[in-house]
C-alpha cells in the first residue's frame, strides 16, 4: 500500500503531523483545487489511507468533510539500546496506544536481540493494539547503512557488522521496516512529537552510554555520505596529554571518553574507592552489600543532588566539556534548538547550566541570540516515537 503521487503523499503527512482535518484546509496547504483535492482523498480512502471524520465548524458556505488517517494505521518503533529494548506501537499520528521494554545486552549478538525484539514486539501487540502493521522503525546503537538497512562496523555492537536487521525483521514481520541510528531516531522523536515541533534546524544530543548528535536539516535527518554524521562522541577535548582518558575507539580525550555515562560511572567508582566522596564510598558499599552491580551515573545524579561537591564537580566538568564542543557546532551550524536528551541528561538542571553558560560565552552572539538549549522533555518515548516516524516517512511516500 503506497500513496501513487506527490500530492496523495503530501496529504498524508500533512494528516499525520497536523491530526484530522477538512478537506478545504488540506486543499489550501497543497494548493490544489476542490475538485482536484476530492480526487486524490478518494483515491486514498479506496487505498485504505484515510477516512472521513464528520463535518468540519462552518467557516461560511457549505461545510466541508474532515478528513483523518485511517483508525487502523499502525506502526511499530523499536529501539534497541545498549542495555534494553523499547517497543511501541503507534496509530497513523504516532500517537503510543501500547508500550513494552525490557532490560537487553546488545553485545549478545543479532540473533539473541532480534528474538527478544520480536518476543516484544508480540506483547505489545497482545492486546489486539495492531491486528496489522504497516511499517516498523528501528534504531540501533551504531551507525547504519540505510542501502542495506543493517548496522555498519558498529563499535558496541559486535557480531552486528552488516546484520541484515531490516530483511530479518521484515521477514518476520511482513512489513516494511527502517533502520536507523539511535540518536537519529530520538532526533525524528523531538521533531514530532518534543520540543522540536515547530524547529526545522536542530541538534539532539544523546548522552547516553555514550554520546551522540542528530542533525536535522529543514526538517530532515543528515546523515552524512557514510551514516555517521554527528558522532561526536569522539571529538577530542581539553587535549592535555597524559592525563587524557583512552576512549573505546582508541584515541585518547574524546567527549564521551571525558563524559558518557560510562565515563561517569567509572569516575564515580574512582571517587568512591579513594574516599574523596563520603556519599559515593556509602553508595558503592551499599551497592556491594545488595550485589546490585557496581556505581552508574545516575548514582552521580543522587549524589549532586543531596549536594555530594565531588558528583556536582564530575556533572559540572562533563557539561563544561560538552558545552565547548557544542559552542562550536553551533557556530558551525547555526541551529535554531538544541536539545540534550538521553539517560545522562536525566542529571538535569546542573548539567543544562553548565552547558548553556560554556555555549552562550562561547559561540557567536548572532548564534545564539535566539538559541533555546532545552532537555527533552519526551523521557525515555523519543526513540520509539520517531523510529515509527521514520518508517511512516517512508510508508507514506510514492518512492
Ligand atoms: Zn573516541
């Protein structure tokens, strides 16, 4: 099932993002002619696309027909991360009507993971939520190639390097299906449903394991000629030498070896080992006495929270480090948003200050005159909302 024009496709995502509406006001947005609309609505309520809503509020003369995407839409976003999978699905608007997740490792293999996707997938959908699906979206932990719909030397993802994810998926499935990367998905995420909405040009940094960047360009994601545009985990930082951290890609003082989540977790444990911070030592021995696994970075969370000075100076010199290699892509790219988003950013507002005050010192004040630095505010939905974007970028178009 696929939209068989330009105009039929651009109904389509205009019924998507802007929910249900009349025929006249979907006419002037594709400046098309009554009669020229009528058409292609028809067609698409044959194709099984749209449906009509009722009548639209007079706005003088007749009344027109509201139309809406058809109530049996329904998609499925996917993401996979380091260490769990989150599965929904979602109506034509991509509006969540289920959600599943479970904790995961990433590092068992294709195999393994993509059972429990479709373990997942089969709970989600239990309930009768989708009798159908038309499309499914999945984002992965590691660059992708979009030609082959598989992950692509992906560096926490081994046994994953040229997976066919999408042919397996959709094999299992019988649907269309996307893959992605993880942070490009929370980026469509932000652009739908977020804080993003109205944003044509934007940065969504993920902190999360590690750290990342989607771009989008006027309205779309970029993603470089190989896929892994915005990885700027590995831009190097505060180059001084020795006492540089050895990040997982070999160099040595990238970003996220500086402050990813497991950046944190590891200076955290430091902290806590040597004393210097009395609240992370009693966390750790907790920790030991309950086997519950070693300090995380939300433990430096609760601890800057309770005011623990070495967790604020870990947050304050992460978010110092971050603001600087975001200063300049800010001056590089001129985005009218920035927002962080991730389990890290779940640090909050100590982090967000730190990162604003490096940028807005830092970048070109015609850059930042207007430059809104913002959290998500979509929590842990952004990946599933925009890997279901995704694919419905894709089903609701004639290529
Ligand atoms: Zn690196």
């Amino acid at each position: 099932m696929r939209p068989e024009n330009g105009h039929q496709a651009r109904l389509l995502r205009l019924l998507r993002d802007g929910g249900p509406q009349s025929r006249a006001e979907l006419g002037e947005a594709v400046e098309l002619s009554k009669s020229k609309v009528a058409i292609e609505l028809d067609r698409l309520a044959e194709l099984g696309f749209v449906e009509t809503a009722g009548l639209a509020a007079s706005r003088g003369g007749r009344r027109s027909h509201v139309v809406a995407l058809a109530g049996s839409l329904r998609f499925v976003g996917i993401d996979i991360g380091a260490t769990s999978i989150d599965v929904a699905i979602t109506d034509g608007e991509l509006r969540l009507l289920s959600r599943v997740s479970a904790p995961a490792d990433v590092r068992e293999g294709p195999n393994t993971v993509l059972d429990q996707v479709l373990d997942l997938v089969g709970k989600a959908r239990a309930d009768g939520a989708a009798p159908e699906v038309h499309g499914v979206g999945v984002g992965v932990p590691g660059p992708v190639s979009q030609r082959d719909g598989a992950p692509v030397v992906p560096p926490i993802m081994p046994g994953w390097n040229h997976f066919p994810v999408r042919d397996t998926l959709g094999a299992a499935l019988g649907a269309p299906v996307m893959v992605d990367n993880d942070v490009n998905i929370m980026a469509l995420g932000e652009l739908h449903a977020g804080t993003a909405r109205s944003v044509r040009d934007l940065l969504f940094v993920k902190i999360g394991t590690g750290i990342g960047c989607g771009i989008v360009v006027g309205g779309e994601v970029y993603r470089g000629v190989t896929g892994c545009a915005g990885d700027i985990g590995h831009i190097q930082v505060d180059d001084t030498g020795a006492s540089s951290p050895v990040c997982t890609c070999g160099n040595a003082g990238c970003l996220e070896a500086w402050f990813g989540g497991a950046a944190l977790a590891r200076d955290a444990e430091a902290a806590a080992r040597s004393g210097r911070s009395v609240w992370l030592a009693e966390r750790l021995q907790q920790r030991l006495a309950e086997g519950s696994g070693p300090l995380t970075a939300a433990d430096v969370g609760v601890a800057a929270e309770t005011g623990d000075p070495v967790a604020v100076g870990l947050i304050r010199d992460g978010g110092h480090r971050l603001g600087q290699v975001l200063a300049s892509l800010v001056s590089f790219f001129n985005p009218g948003l920035v927002v962080i988003g991730g389990g890290v950013a779940g640090l909050g507002h100590q982090l967000l200050a730190e990162v604003r005050s490096v940028v807005y010192r830092r970048s070109l004040p015609l850059a930042t005159g207007n430059l809104p630095i913002v959290l998500s505010e979509l929590g842990g939905t952004a990946g599933v909302i925009g890997a279901a974007r995704l694919v419905s970028d894709s089903v609701l178009s004639t290529a």
